[in-house]
C-alpha cells in the first residue's frame, strides 16, 4: 500500500468517526421527528404547555442545531491522524 492511499484511508476514517457529524446528524433527525410533532399537535398538547407549541420550537431548535454541526464538520473537516513511528 503506498503513503497516498494510506493518507487517503486515514482521512476517510476521521471523517468518518468525526463527532461533530453523530451529533449533527441525531439532532437532525430527531429535530425533523419533533418538528412533525409539533406541527400535529392537538389542543390538549397545546393547553399542556399553557399556549406554546414546545413540539414545534424545541424540534426547530434542535434542527437548527444539528444543521450547524453538519455545517461545521462540512466547512472544517476533521485532519487525519498523524502517523506515530515507534
């Protein structure tokens, strides 16, 4: 295996495992999942939370989120591990 596809596979994996993209893609999709819920709520919900749609804004926010993440991991990704000779 020559250095470059080794630069290659080790700049893969760390974009692969890159935190910034587990937790930007639950936060989407549970955002998109609660966003849904919000928009369906019945009065009841509504009532619940003494007239604020919590479902729609909580879902919002943790979209907003999620989508800051993915953007981060996008606009900076993670460098490759240094290789270490022992």
């Amino acid at each position: 295996m020559t250095d470059n596809e080794l630069d290659r596979k080790r700049a893969s994996a760390a974009r692969t495992f890159d935190v910034r993209r587990v937790i930007g893609g639950l936060f989407t999709v549970y955002g998109v999942i609660i966003t849904l819920v919000g928009i369906f709520d019945g009065p009841d919900e509504i009532a619940k939370a003494e007239g604020v749609r919590i479902n729609l804004w909580m879902g919002l926010a943790m979209l907003a989120l999620g989508l800051l993440f993915l953007t981060w991991q996008w606009l900076r990704p993670a460098d490759p591990p240094t290789p270490q000779n022992h």
